[in-house]
C-alpha cells in the first residue's frame, strides 16, 4: 500500500460523492501515480463499507473487462471485479432515471446464482459449475465516475469498476444442458441490433469469469458464500444510452430481459 488511510478514505468519500450525486471527475491516479492495487481496492473496499453503515445491503458480485471487446473498447488489459449495492438492482421492464446517473452504458452480460461457497486459488470452470444454481440473463448499466469514461485500470478498480444499476431477468436455468460459449446473444435499443455476441467472448468461458474472481478473493482469503449473484462481464462493448431508449436482451435458451430509460 502506498496511500495512508485518511487518504484512501477521502478518495472514496469523493468518488462516492460524484456517484450519488451524478457528476464527473478526473481520474484519481492523476493526483495519485504512486497509489497500487491494493489502494485501489482498498479504496473500492471504504465506498463499500460507506454504503453498508448508512444501512445499503450488498446483493452480489461483478467480474469486468473479462472479453477483448471490452478491454479493447477501455484500453485496458485484465479483468477487474466490483460490488453491486441493493439499490443498483433494478426490476426487469423497469425504468432507470438519467437524472441519477452520469453517461450509462449498457452492456449484456451471463448473471450466475451460486448454490456452494466458492473459495481461490485452484478454482476452475468445473468447480464454477458445480456450484452454479442457475445462469439468468442480465444488462448491466454501468457509469463511470470518470470524464469521458477516461481511466487506467487502478482508477476503475477504485471506482467501483462503474457499477451502477443491473437488470436480471428471463428464464433461470441450471447450466447442465447449456452451452455457456456457444449461447448466442442479442442486444436490441429501440428494436435496433446493436450488438450480438456469444458466451466465449467472455474469457473463453463466462465460468471462467467466476472462477478469476474467486481465485482473486481467495488470495485475500475471502470466500463466495452460496446464493451469490455474479455477473460475469459484459460479453460485448457497451452501448450508450439517452432518455427515451428502450434496450432488450435476448439470449439462447434463457429468454429475454428489458430495461428502458427516462
Ligand atoms: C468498467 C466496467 C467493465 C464489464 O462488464 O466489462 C464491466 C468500464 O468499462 O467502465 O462492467
Ligand atoms: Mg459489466
């Protein structure tokens, strides 16, 4: 670690700050070039811990930049994990307000519900599978607290890596008679295709994901309990969104989830 503590706290009161109250700032490495990973985290972990003391549950778990589409689209090169808070959760058909948030995008990404705790290193695909309830479709809409979505991967990480709303919907269904990598994908705004992809964009395997993110928990010796939703990363680049759009996902085998924005 290379920040003090007061400095890690004022970096998550600022960049929570810029979230609850919808507005931009410049990336903290530019002020910060010395902060390291475990800053980064360490700050992600204070915001975190200001919304659980002011009575926020946390409802689940993110994997990010886990497909070239994404890394590419961000300039960054290594897959990254976040929180998600009981408020980001957002009803499937419902509406998301741009007033709260500052440039949404929107991403399709393979949501898992665990049913056996997860615990790194060593975990793989098969372990992940194994412990899978069930996969649902979900969109992302992430918001980084970044101008123009400008940032390095330490800055992200700090920021929550976007989080900012989900949708989960569709068809809940175990993963035993599903092909993860070849589940076909579609993303329409306002009946418009934007984006197609398939579950191998993700790591090869969206299970993949999960398996990264518990073997990155599990060298801070921290566990995923059972019955913990996990997205494993945008399967394509994010798309932007303004009032008035409607986005709906549509994947192979787990029907369809909507999500407009007013
Ligand atoms: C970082 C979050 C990336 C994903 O699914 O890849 C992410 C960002 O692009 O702002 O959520
Ligand atoms: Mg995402």
């Amino acid at each position: 670690m290379k920040l003090d503590i007061s400095t890690i706290n004022k970096l998550a009161e600022h960049l929570e700050n810029c979230e609850l109250q919808a507005h931009d700032t410049t990336k903290i490495t530019d002020e910060h070039p010395e902060m390291d990973w475990d800053d980064a985290y360490a700050i992600q972990e204070a915001i975190k811990q200001r919304k659980i003391a002011r009575g926020c549950r946390i409802v689940g778990l993110k994997a990010g930049l886990t497909s070239h589409a994404k890394m590419q689209q961000m300039g960054v090169s290594m897959p990254v994990f976040g929180f998600l808070a009981d408020y980001f959760s957002v009803p499937e058909g419902g509406a998301v307000k741009l007033s709260e948030l500052i440039h949404p995008k929107v991403e399709p990404e393979i949501a898992f519900v665990t049913k056996k705790a997860l615990k790194g290193p060593g975990c793989h695909i098969g372990t992940v599978l194994a412990a899978t309830d069930f996969v649902m479709p979900a969109i992302e809409i992430i918001d980084s607290r970044y101008r123009d979505f400008k940032f390095d991967l330490k800055s992200v990480i700090a920021d929550n890596c976007s989080s900012s709303r989900f949708v989960v919907g569709g068809r809940a269904r175990p993963v035993e008679d599903l092909d993860l990598r070849t589940l076909g994908v579609v993303m329409e705004k306002n009946g418009e295709i934007v984006s197609l992809g398939a579950g191998a964009a993700v790591l090869g395997h969206p299970a993949a994901a999960i398996a990264m993110l518990v073997n990155l928990l599990g060298e801070r010796d921290e566990e995923i309990p059972a019955g913990t939703l996990i997205l494993s990363g945008a399967i394509t680049e994010a798309v932007m969104v303004k009032a008035g759009d409607s986005v709906n996902l549509r994947m192979q085998d787990l029907g369809s989830v909507n999500v407009r924005f007013i």
